[in-house]
C-alpha cells in the first residue's frame, strides 16, 4: 500500500477548488468501474497534481522541523511488524509518503487515523498549538505489481531532490 497524506494548509484553497472542479469533471465522464489504463490515467493526472502542489511547499510546512519529522518517523515505525510492515517512508516539510504492507486484521484506514491522530496530538503539544493539524483525507494506492512497487520505492527515494536548501529530511528505507 502507498500512501499520501499532507498537512491541513499544504495546498492553497483556490488551488485545491480548481483541483477538485477538474477532477469532479472527469470522473463525470469516466463512470466506475474502470478498466486498468483508466485507473493509471486518473491516479497519474490528479496524483501528480497534487504531488506537484505538495513539492512547491505551501503552508506552514511544520514537519520541516526536526522534532516534529522524528514524531511522525517514530508513528510510523511503532507498530512495524505487528499492525503491518514498513517498506520505506519520506517525510517531507508538508506531506508524509509511506510505502507499507498492512496485517490482514488491520484495515487501511484504522492504521492511518492511529498515525494522524497520534502525530497530531504530539505536534501540537511540542508547537503548543490546537486543532486540526492533517487534512482529513488522504491518497492510497493498491500495489498491484512489482513493477508498481520499485516504481513506488523509487518515487519515494527520489521525492527529497524536491526539498529546498535548509528543510530538513527524514528518509528511511525500511528495509
């Protein structure tokens, strides 16, 4: 599983409105179920999108922190080999990528409210802030592939070259 989730204010608004106009757009004329190119052409056009709106670091950019990139690392790394296994992460100044392989008995979306809401509550806490802190949702991919998954691996290895001078980076190759 490859996942993507951002901080609340990494994205300007207007910029997440015409986001979400276009691609409300296109699904209207790309009903579901999807053949396999459809699927490729949706996550390659809006998820890249998106990547390329997180990579130009808008926002508060609080994971450029140091303290607060190590309590997402330590999140992540918690429950490795018990609820699933880390593959490889990234944490970026406004965005997390986490390859992983979930449990059988541990649902995708338990794993990632466990790690939101417990890396919100910490970095809140060390900001000495409140409220929300991660935006509500977030982007998952299926690995469907070994293909998909060194390309996943590489794009993950590869997404810091996109920081800028002085952010600070917290990489690990997992495995």
């Amino acid at each position: 599983m490859f996942v993507t989730w951002r901080l609340a204010d990494s994205i300007p608004k207007a910029k997440l409105d015409q986001w979400n106009e276009q691609r409300e757009i296109w699904l209207s004329l790309h009903p579901q179920p999807w053949d396999e190119a459809t699927d490729i052409e949706f996550n390659e056009r809006f998820g890249k999108e998106v990547d390329d709106l997180l990579d130009q670091g808008y926002g508060s950019c609080l994971l450029r922190k140091k303290a607060n990139a190590e309590i997402v690392a330590a999140a992540l790394r918690h429950f490795d080999g018990e609820r699933y296994r880390l593959c490889e992460f990234v944490i970026m100044p406004n965005h997390v990528h986490v390859l992983f392989a979930p449990s059988a008995e541990h649902k995708l979306a338990d794993i990632m409210h466990s790690w939101k809401r417990h890396t919100a509550r910490l970095i809140n806490l060390h900001m000495g802030k409140s409220g929300s802190l991660w935006q509500p949702d977030y982007w998952d991919r299926l690995i469907r592939s070994q293909r998909h998954y060194d390309w996943v691996k590489n794009y993950i290895a590869n997404n810091p070259a996109k920081l800028r001078e002085g952010d600070f980076l917290l990489w690990s190759a997992a495995l």
